[in-house]
C-alpha cells in the first residue's frame, strides 16, 4: 500500500487531534488502521498510563474518517469534512486502553444514502474484541457544506 498516501493527509485533522496512527488496508467499503496509545495523545492520561476507552469512539471515526479520505483521494478529490452524528451501542469491554498497546481498528460500511452512512466499527489488541460500535456520520457536497456553515441572517 506504499502508494497510497499516508493517513495524516487522508484525514481533515492536523496533529494533535489526528488520534490513529496507520491505514493498515482499505477496500471499497472497508478499513483497517492501527493506533498505539502513547504520551502524544491529548487523552492519554500521565499519572494512569492509559487513554479511556471511550475515545475508541473517536478512534472509530477517524477511521472512518481515513476510508472516505482514501475513496475521494482515488478520484482526484481532498479529504472531505464529515460528521459523526452518533454512535451506537458503543460497548467497551475494558475501561481504558493501555500505554504501548497497538489497537486494530476496522470499520465497515453497512448502509449509504446521498452522504448519510452506516459503519459497523471494532477495536481489536492482540485478536482480543475490546469495543465495537455503529457509527451514523453524514457527509455533505459542497454546496450543503458552505450552506451549513454559512452565517445565519
């Protein structure tokens, strides 16, 4: 996967709120990137060694994040601006993710309909399921885009 480009330029993020690390494998409606929980992440927690496993969610989406980057990277296009508008039955089986650990994150899209989708998300340490949710994340063309953000009159 040498030719495709790293997944900082894949994603809308700037360090240090790009929170995954590599782009592991993609396909048409799937993702596969890798995080490994270290000092440099702005939740990870000093006196604890950990980040809270609450911010797989965020894992997740960015992940997510880097499919749709990739998708429009191979027609030419930047990284478009997404939503997460919510997640579903978010469950950790652990309470924090540990100084060290390398998480495989996947997601999977499972439904898509003019921007709005569907992924059926994971996180895995060692083969081991430690989260798994359903993301709803929209994103918009342009013109909606400038629409939403433009100032209210």
């Amino acid at each position: 996967m040498s030719h495709i480009p790293a997944l900082i330029d894949l994603l809308p993020h700037e360090t240090p709120l790009a929170l995954v690390d590599e782009l592991i494998e993609v396909s048409e409606l799937s993702i596969h990137c890798q995080v490994t929980i270290n000092e440099n992440n702005v939740f990870f927690n000093h006196e604890t060694l950990t980040i809270p496993a609450w911010v797989g969610i965020e894992f997740m989406a960015q992940s997510v994040a880097g499919w749709s980057g990739y998708h429009a990277w191979k027609k030419g296009n930047k990284s478009p601006i997404g939503f997460l508008l919510g997640s579903r039955k978010y469950q950790a089986e652990c309470s924090e993710f540990k100084q060290g650990d390398t998480l495989d994150i996947f997601a999977e899209q499972i439904l898509e309909n003019n921007g709005m989708a569907v992924f059926s998300c994971y996180i895995k340490h060692n083969g081991q399921q430690l989260a798994s949710s359903q993301l709803n994340v929209f994103v918009p063309t342009e013109d909606k885009l400038e629409e939403l953000l433009a100032p209210k009159q």
